[in-house]
C-alpha cells in the first residue's frame, strides 16, 4: 500500500512559478511510475504529466507542454512538478498518482492506470 501527500500548493500571480511535491511513502517508490492529475470544481479530473521509473520517460499534456517538468527523486521517494509561466487557467487541484510498473519506460495519461492517489493540493494564479 503506498501512500501519496502532495504539498507546496498556494496563491501565485500569473507568470510566476511554483514547484508541487509528492512524497510517497508505504511501498518500493522505484517500482513505481507516477503522475500529477488537476482538478477544478464541475470538471473532470485532466492529465497533467507523467513519469516512469526513471526520469528517462516523461509525457505531458499539450496545456502545459514547454511551462512544467516533471521529475523524481528515488533516493527521497518523491516526485515533484516544476510549473512556471503560471496561467490562471492552471488553476486547480494538484493530485498525484502511482502506479507499480514492471518496465522502465512505462508512462500513463489514463487515469485509471493508477492504483494510488493524494488528497491534492490547492494552487490558484491570479490574473
């Protein structure tokens, strides 16, 4: 059973930028790919970007293709996104996912690919 608790959320200005973090805890984290999701309120949860194993195999939504980066640390059991030229139309909930992968290279936008989730982490961009 892994556990997942993101922090480093906030209120930020439009351009500015913000790392997220989710520190996983409860299971072997490099057997693991990962994935930060969004949700606003009314809307269906989106695919923001993954990451397998390693931090040779990324994926990324078209929004916030060239503005965030994914990356893990499996010496400190976390995975953070890096978010920058924040637009308020990244306004959301920030929830991490695992999954456990056999492979390398294995990375998921779908949602019901992952086994494990946090109870998110609020960030707002003000215009």
């Amino acid at each position: 059973q892994v556990q997942l608790v993101e922090s480093g959320g906030g209120l930020v200005q439009t351009g500015s930028s913000l790392r997220v973090s989710c520190a996983a805890s409860g299971g072997t984290f490099s057997n693991h790919a990962m994935g930060w999701f969004r949700q606003t309120p009314g809307k269906e949860r989106e695919f923001v970007a993954a990451i397998g194993r390693s931090e040779l195999n990324t994926d990324y939504a078209d929004s916030v293709k060239g503005r965030f980066t994914i990356s893990r640390s499996n010496a400190k059991n976390t995975v953070y996104l890096q978010m920058n030229s924040l637009k308020p139309e990244d306004t959301a909930a920030y929830y991490c996912a695992a999954r456990f992968v056999r492979y390398s290279a294995t990375v998921s936008f779908r949602e019901t690919d992952y086994t494990y989730w946090g109870q998110g982490t609020q960030v707002t961009v003000s215009a």
